[in-house]
C-alpha cells in the first residue's frame, strides 16, 4: 500500500506546470498527500493516462507545450462551463479525471458537445503540500490589493456580454480598448469569468491595455458554480487593482452568455449593477442580438451598442436594426472597425460615464425627503 504523504523534491520533479498555476511560489512545496477531497483550486501532481481532445498544456508564460502519455503534469482543480465543448464538475476524489482545458484544469466531464472527442485524462498522484502540511490552493496565491482605495478616481466601467459562447466578446472588446486608447485613454483589462487561459489577457495588452487581469489573478482557476458572492469578490479585485495601475477605463469581459446560471445570479446582484456603468453585447446572430438587449435593459443596464459576429455580416445587421425599433441603443450597431475608431470609442465611454452619473442622481435623489402631498418622483435634486 502505497503511503498518504510522500516527501519529493519538487526543484528536481520535472512535471510541466500550467498557466493556471502561473502564480504559485513552489518554493515551499516539497510533499504530495492523498488525504482530503478535491475543492478548486487545490494543486495537484498527476500524470497523464491518455491523449484526447487536449493535446498541448499552456505554461506559465503562455507557451502550449505539446504534452504526452506519461509526462507529469502540475494542474488545478476547477469546474468547466462550455457550450461548444464541455461541463464538467469536481470529482469526490483522487480518482482519474479528466484535463478538461489547455490552461491546466483537471475535473471529470459530465457533458460534452457532440463535436468534441473523448477528453484527455490524468491520474492525480496527490495534493501538494508545504512543509508544514497545508495543502496548497491558487487562493492562496490572489494579486488582489490589500489596502482601501477610496482616495483613488474611479474609472468608468464598460462590460462586455454576449449572446453565448463564441458570440465575439473579446474581439468586440479587444477592438473598444484599441480605439480608447488611441483616444488617449489608458485602459485596463479585466476577465471576470471563464476559465484559465492566458490568451485571453495577451489579446487586449496587444490591443492597447496598459495591464490586465483575470479570475486566475484572483486565485480562481475557473468560476465555473463558484458562489456570486465570490465571483463579486473577484469583480471588486480585478477593478481595484486596475485602479491601482492608473487606468482611467476598465473593460470588464464575462465568460459565455447572459443565460448561463451564474451570469444571471451575477448580472441581478445589485452590487455589480452599480457597478457596470455601460454594457456592449457581442452577438452571434439577430435574434440573440435583440433577445440580449431587452434582458439587459429589463435588469435596469444601459446598453450601449450591439456587436459581435453579427456585426460582420451586413444582413444580419439589417435584420437587427429593423426589428430594434425604439429599443436600439444610442449607438445602434457597431462593426469592429468602428469601435477601433477614437471618436466612437471616446463617445462610448462618455455615454457610460453619462450613465454613472445618472444613477448617482437617481440614487440621491430617492433619499431626499418626500414633499409633503408630493410623489417622490416628483422630487428634484438642488
């Protein structure tokens, strides 16, 4: 029977690290346990049992390794939420699961879309652990600023939503920061939701992001069923620490679309509807275009502009313009080539900061004493 806690020296271990890992000091891990029950984010040794649908693990700096059957791999547990791909959850044990994305999340697959084939599996060796016996998480490990902030400005805060999965929300977004800061904005990125994958932060530095961040940034490999309030948690420590790198605009991406179960949760929290000061929707098709804009505008967002994959066909353009009627947002429809434009891009962010400044009205104006025989509507803000 082979032991529960195993001394290695992990300097000489040789296991590929993922980027999901990328900011974990191994320096004081030198044992793997089999003791306990996989939660996310814990750290675990594995090997790889089988090659399938993921072939190649990114490291740390960004690079996708090809990895093969017997290579030791460090990794994450998280849980995966992808229409065109997989769901899968936590498994209860140290069992052989499944390496579910190429930033380094291992969990078991529960669903998967017809196109993928059988997913890449890996046998967990242990949990690693330091040298006074704590398991070792990604939480452990959060960038998250620790000191108040309430001295600094407070940056206008665009999200970008879509319609679903693959709609164009980091193209849509990639481009607004491109035109922002040729407007002479200095923008920062943020990705609230998703899973792992350090591609999703080079897009937007390449696009003109001064710094950018993402849940991983945080200490969540995934938020996959993470609890909202932890998910506003990351929200409030992605924008601070954007604040804290000066940025006067922050592009906020939310992972897959507005139906999925934890967006909905997040999206109602009232906490982050003062917070989002505009929204942009990335749209697949018409139908979702207009869909998307009336849920936002029901949930009390200003929307600002529809784009998206949509965006790239004049047909569907059309479509969507004709059925919007009196519910099209102040500006319409916008092609990724116009929101690269600085004067559009600016406009956008005026419209949000418009918007910002409307709610502050609204909410100070609801705490003034109500005339006597007055409605409260009726009340006017000196």
């Amino acid at each position: 029977m082979e032991p529960n806690t195993i001394t290695i020296p992990f300097a000489e271990a040789g296991a590929r690290v993922a980027t999901a890992l990328r900011n974990v000091d191994f320096s004081n891990a030198t044992q793997i346990t089999k003791e306990g029950r996989p939660q996310i984010g814990d750290i675990i040794l594995a090997h790889v049992t089988s090659i399938g649908d993921v072939k190649v693990l990114q490291n740390p700096n960004g690079r996708e390794e090809d990895i093969h059957t017997g290579d030791l791999v460090m990794l994450a547990y998280g849980q995966r939420y992808a229409i065109a791909e997989y769901e899968a959850v936590l498994p209860d044990t140290l069992e052989e699961c499944d390496l579910v994305s190429r930033g380094g999340v291992a969990a078991k697959v529960v669903n998967k879309n017809h196109k993928m084939g059988t997913p890449t599996r890996v046998q967990p060796r242990g949990f690693l652990r330091d040298t006074n016996g704590q398991k070792l998480n990604t939480r452990q490990f959060s960038l998250a600023p620790e000191r108040s902030l309430t001295t600094l400005n407070k940056p206008v805060v665009m999200a970008f939503l879509g319609t679903g999965m693959d709609a164009g929300k980091t193209t849509t977004a990639c481009s607004t920061i491109h035109g922002l800061t040729r407007a002479g904005h200095k923008v920062g990125f943020g990705k609230v939701t998703g899973t792992g994958y350090s591609g999703d932060l080079f897009a937007p530095i390449d696009s003109g992001a001064v710094a950018g961040y993402d849940f991983v940034d945080m200490g969540y490999p995934s938020t996959y069923m993470v609890p909202t309030t932890q998910i506003n948690r990351i929200m409030d420590d992605i924008i601070n620490k954007l604040r804290l790198d000066g940025c006067d605009t922050i592009v906020l991406e939310i992972a897959d679309g507005i139906f999925q179960q934890d967006n909905m949760q997040l999206l109602s929290s009232a906490s982050v509807k003062a917070r989002i000061d505009g929204i942009i929707l990335a749209a697949d098709g018409p139908l979702g275009a207009i869909q998307a804009n009336q849920t936002m505008r029901d949930q009390g967002y200003e929307v600002l502009a529809i784009s998206g994959v949509a965006s790239a066909a004049p047909l569907a353009l059309r479509e969507i313009k004709r059925n919007l009627g009196n519910m099209s947002p102040p500006f319409g429809c916008l092609t990724k080539d116009d929101l690269r434009t600085p004067e559009i891009a600016d406009g956008l962010r005026n419209s949000a900061l418009a918007s910002r400044d409307n709610k502050l009205r609204a909410a100070i104006t609801a705490k003034l004493p109500k005339p006597d025989g007055a409605d409260k509507r009726d009340a006017v803000l000196v």
